[in-house]
C-alpha cells in the first residue's frame, strides 16, 4: 500500500524540522532524557483563523507567530525554550504550497530561538484552521518566575513598548496609517523576551497577552496586592501616543503585545536595567505594588483617572 | 477589575482538575519536575467536532475519548501516563454547562488512568469545537516500545477486536443495528491498552488509530520488513463477523479502533499472552513479519487475497 497524502505531507514537511527524540514523526509519540535536574515549563497555546490571526496572514507568519506566544510564555518564566509539539487542524483542500510556506516559517524560528519539533498530530477540520502548540522549557529548580511573587513597595516594570499588537491589528484591517509596516510587522510576528538574565531580580513576572491592564491585575491579584500605575510613565510607540493616555487607561491597548510584566525591589532597578540592556531591550518602570488590593491609575500630576475593564476574553 | 469570563470559566471548571507543577492554571506556563531518571515520552492528538466525534456525542464522551485516545498512544510506547496539556478552542455561545460536563468527563478519566491536567488554553472559534491534547508518560530509558523493532520471524498480534470503532461511527449513524449499545460505547469511549508488562516480550508496538491495515504496513515499514496477514485470525465481534471477511481485507475496518498491535518472536507467545491475560485483554496472532516489503493478505486455506488500500487520511 502506498501512504495516503497526511503522512506524506508530514514526512515531506515537517519531518525535517524534527529534533532529537522526535523519531522521525513516524512513532506513536516522542521519547526525550529531559535536561538533568532542571525543572520542565510547559505551556500551550492555541490559535484560530479569524481569531488570532486574520484569514489573509502569510503562513509563514502565522508559523511564527504561533511559536513565538508560545515562547513568551517560556520567557514570562524566566526558561530556556526546549523543543515544542504540534497540532494543526486545516481545512481539506489546503494547498501543499500552504504547508510548504508553514513549515518554512517554523524552521525560521526553530533556528532564531533554538527550538526544535518534537512530535504532534495534523487532521482535517470543516472550520478555519486551528492550530496548537505545547511548548517545553527548562530552568533550575525553584527558580521559575510567577506571578504571585510581588511584594508590596515593588516596582512593576514593562518590557519594550505597549499597545503595538492591537494598533497592527487596526493598521491590517485599514483604520489606521501603518507608512513603514512596523505596526502590522508587530501584529503578525511579536518578539518573546527571552534570555533577560533577571533571575534574582525580579520577584514576579508574566507576559502581556490580553491587554496590559488585565494582566497586571492577574499579576497583583496573585501577589495578594493592589497596584497603581502611572498611566502617563506607559511607553508607547508613535502610533500609540497619538491614540493618547485613554489608549491605556481604557484597557483597549488590547492584546498581542507580548512584553513582559516585571516586579522588582526599587533597590534591584539599576540591576535590572543593565540586564535588560545587554539583550537590547528597554524597561520602563510604570508603577508599584501597594498593600490592598486593585488597579488603579494615575496621571503625571497624581489625579487618579478612571480604569476601562477593557482586555480581551474569548467567552 | 472582575474577571472575564475566560478565566472564571477556567476557575470554576478547570483549576479542581489541576495537577502538581499546574500552579492552579494560574500562571504562564506549568513546572514540574520529570520523574528522576526516566525518559519522558510524549504525545498529541487533536479531535474536531464533525470530523473526530458527532456534534451531538455529549460532552462528558468527548472528553473522555479525547483523553483515551492520547493514553493510547502512551499504551503503545509501553509507558506509564502522568500529566497532559488541553487546548480548548470553542464556538461562542458554548453553555457553561456544557464545560461543566467536559471537565467532568476529564475527571472521571483522570481518575480511571492516573493523570493530572498540567495547563492548557481555552479560546473561541467560528468554527466547530477544536481539542488538542499532549501528553506525558514516562518509561525507563531506552525501553519505550518502537514501531520499527520487529525482526523477520517474529508473530504479530493485535489485542481485543478489530473493527469496532468504524462499526459504532455506522451504529450511531443509524446504518447498522446496534442493540446493546455496545458499538456506539467503543466508538465514544475507546480502552486504551494501558499497563501490558510486556517489557522484554515485544520487539515492537503501535496502536491502531488509522485502521489494521493501514498500521500494520506503517510497523512493517519501518521495520524493514514484509508482512503476511491471516486475515480469518483478525478478532472480530459478532458485529464484524456479519460483515465477513471483505471487512478487514479492503481496509474498510477503518480507524478509532485503539487496539494495540504487538510484534514478538514466537518464543515469547506464552509469555506475551499471559501478561496480556493478567490484565485482562485477550491478545491474538494474526500474522508474521517476513523479510521483503509490503503486506500481503491470505485466507484460511492459504490463498492470497487482494488487500484495499484503505485507512484514514486527513488529506
């Protein structure tokens, strides 16, 4: 019997991404010697057509996109990426091409962060195409990053700058300027902050994937904690501040912007500046934990401004 | 800020489900660590409604399949399960009963194989409901059961009966009879073949998702080897017998059977069928490996019979 087109399909695409312990894709599941004493992170993402990405997105993008939410989440952990498994449902009919495009944007990434495929599952789905991914990392015992680590007087600190995912989103659907690209750039291919050599430095960490107004109250609802935030301190890009502080303050900053979220001691600011730096990435300090609990904001002369319960969910 | 309705879905129906190294689905990723010294083996397999169960399967079952049909794969590398990941991409509009259902048919199969829910993600789709699942066993290493092991000589067995699932998918269609319920019962809720102390017996092992046939090349394939099939030994139920013998030989029997099939030298049949037999499962020999390639099919008297090139394919 010759195979049918699915394990041709995976033999001639992504077979060739597949890593050590991944048997050739040809076994009923991966066998791997997890890294000696280290602890394993694992996280797992999905992404939907029409949902995460727009139905247009090249595959390519869409590739990487998907591996790199995962990986943020590697680096809201403060891990190292490992290897990743994969399961993609796509609709009957999708052109080999299609794959071809997909699995090229997987090797792109595979190589950019050193992640290699582990195993997974392709299937047929009468919906728009749905994909998943479980991706594994490692860090020394005890020492993984959490949410629920903030201490009250701690600064929280953001990574790079905030809002560029919902402001691509706008700029692919035509609302708004996008001259050079960037913004959609941002949308479709977010950068996971990983390898911030911040262990010791922060007390609490997470990545920002619903908006950042939510995910810093999930960061001091965690922690046990109120936080105030100096809504004028947020950095933003030139399409950002143009959208002004209610941007922000509305929590329609939105999300998909995949920087993360940091605690930090006020005495552990310089140290944690410097790290950042040496992976090129900025920080900016944009409020602190307090004991209470809450979100609340706060403009440059100390008038406290009305928060949005914007952010996304998906029910 | 309240919570969305995303993560109180996930608190009320999900966080009772977690496992050690979860974190109570509370944080960015999972951490745990492996079992010291064991290799990991991992698996994935993803179920879309209209493709993988019927739109009116109740939820409890398809939790419960989607699991089962994981676990088989951890059955068929010889591994003990431990913990999975869940992707959950569902329609808007989903009733929270509905959830409250799926999470209970995890957890009555959490309890059945002794596994934990590690992390996962839940998000809408406007397409139909769209599952993955990874995951975890573990297996001393260098001892996971391979496709690829058998060596000429050696028998091939299968467990249970063969045919089942495709006979349920039709017994739920209303084309065949099915009084006891019995087909629909192992088309829903397939039995993983779990805890076969057949380490040293085998020399190679898969499971049947995709049809005999079809799996039984794919074993032969990667062993190197031909295969020769007495199809009147293929274990059929009553309702398989009615169907005869051109069931099994044009590949009709289709997939989501969920046996195992199990090549061992035919010095180790005695042993092979008592380990089965402490379990519970019956095991038959149905066929042996030659040197050469490709599956040839004989009746009882020894005549060759043509083969169908049936089985699943997604695309």
């Amino acid at each position: 019997m010759s195979l049918p087109a699915e394990f041709s399909l995976i033999a001639r695409h992504f077979a060739p991404l597949a890593g050590d312990g991944a048997l050739g894709l040809t076994d009923d599941a991966a066998v791997f010697m997890p890294p000696a004493g280290r602890a394993l992170v694992v996280t797992a993402d999905a992404m939907v057509g029409g949902v995460h990405f727009l139905p247009g997105d090249p595959a390519r993008d869409i590739a990487r996109k998907l591996l790199r939410v995962n990986l943020s989440d590697i680096a809201s952990m403060g891990a190292v990426p490992l290897c990743y498994m994969l399961t993609l449902s796509a609709p009957r009919g999708t052109p080999d091409a299609w794959f071809g495009d997909f699995a090229a944007g997987l090797a792109l990434d595979q190589a950019a962060y050193g992640v290699q495929l582990l195993g997974g599952d392709t299937t047929s789905t009468p919906g728009p195409l749905s994909l998943s991914v479980t991706m594994f990392g490692h860090v020394a015992p005890g020492t993984a990053w959490r949410r629920g680590g903030a201490r009250p007087g701690d600064a929280l600190w953001v990574t790079g700058v905030i809002g560029q995912g919902v402001l691509g989103l706008r700029a692919l659907r035509g609302e708004i300027a996008d001259p050079d690209g960037s913004l959609a750039a941002h949308y479709r291919l977010p950068q996971p902050r990983l390898g911030l050599a911040l262990h010791g430095i922060v007390s609490a960490a997470m990545d920002i994937s619903d908006g950042l107004l939510q995910d810093a109250g999930h960061m001091a609802r965690a922690s046990g904690l109120g936080l105030e935030i100096e809504l004028d301190r947020v950095p933003l890009s030139d399409a950002g501040r143009s959208a002004g502080v209610d941007f922000v303050a509305s929590g329609a900053a939105g999300g998909d912007d995949y920087e993360l979220l940091l605690a930090a001691p006020e005495g552990n600011s310089d140290r944690l500046v410097a790290a950042a730096a040496e992976k090129g990435v900025a920080v900016t300090r944009i409020g602190r934990f307090v004991a209470g609990a809450g979100v609340r904001g706060f403009s440059a002369d100390g008038r406290e401004m009305a928060l949005g319960g914007g952010g996304w969910s998906h029910f």
